[in-house]
C-alpha cells in the first residue's frame, strides 16, 4: 500500500512540476555559407534539395516521401512517413527575397505543430548569413517534462543542418 502511494505522489508530484515549466520552445541557430543568397536560399525553398542536408530526412533516407505543389511557392509541401522519423509535413506559408515561412505538423509519433522560419542575408564578400528558426508548443505533462531534452536535441539538429546546407551550398 505504502508502494502505492509513493507512486501516485511521484506522479502527481511530475504533474505539477509539469504545470510550471515553459509551455513553449524557441530554438535559433545561424551559419555563414560562402555563396550568395541566390544560390542557398533554393536549397531550403526547394524541398527536392530537402532531403540532401536536413538531419532528419538523412536519418532515415528509405522513408516514403512526397512533394506537392509548385516549388518556392506557398503551398510547396513536403510530406513524409518513416519508422524512425515518423509522419509529418512541411509546407511553405509565403517567401520572399530573404524569408522563407513554414508550417511543420507532426501526426506520429505524436501530433504537434511548429513554425519554421528562414531568413537569408547578404553577408560579407558574396557571402550569405542564415539563420534557421523553429517554435512550438510543449503539451503538458510530458512534452514540458521532456522539454530540456527537446531542447538540447533540436539544437544539436538544427546545428547539423546548418553545416550540412553549407557543405552542400559549398561543395
């Protein structure tokens, strides 16, 4: 009985835990590729080229995938459905000469959604700044229990994904 207890305490204990920790999350990372915007901004708006440097995609490249709409557009979508990476999309809200908006949605292993946002600046000689952005919610109780570990992880992919963009853009 004592055994009991102590689980519902510990579980009630987490919830509550739970209801204090931040709700949301933000992760920004940037890198300066030594091309001009023109040539590493299609890399992002042209999900063809997705799957070259994003972490997730080349975590499971036999993943079934599907591209739809007119590329760099809004409406651009990439879908996909694997074992290790789940089922979601990506899809293009609006672009411009410098911004690339997405919607992230996420049906497995759990539905989320997210925003990801691109931004391409000249930089130095020829050079372009990128800075890649995504934020979404944490659902309570256990995506803001996981959320330091979320947060850790996305930032190690994000920063992987950057330095593949660049190597691709560089190569």
């Amino acid at each position: 009985m004592i055994v009991l207890y102590f689980f519902i305490g510990v579980i009630i204990f987490l919830l509550v835990v739970a209801a204090f920790l931040p709700k949301s999350y933000n992760i920004e990372k940037t890198v300066i590729i030594k091309k001009p915007v023109s040539n590493v901004m299609p890399r992002v708006s042209n999900f063809n080229e997705y799957a070259k440097w994003n972490p997730w995609l080349q975590a499971e490249p036999n993943a079934e995938k599907t591209i739809t709409g007119p590329v760099a557009t809004a409406g651009h979508k990439y879908s996909w459905q694997g074992k290790k990476i789940g089922i979601g999309s990506l899809t293009i809200n609006s672009i411009d000469n410098k911004h690339i908006h997405l919607s992230l949605e996420f049906l497995k292993p759990w539905k989320s959604k997210a925003k990801d946002n691109w931004l391409f600046e000249p930089w130095g000689d020829g050079e372009t700044k990128v800075t890649w952005q995504n934020s979404g919610e944490l659902p309570w109780p256990m995506a803001r229990l996981m959320g330091p570990i979320i947060n850790k992880n996305l930032n190690h992919q994000f920063q992987t994904g950057l330095n593949n963009l660049k190597k691709l853009c560089e190569g």
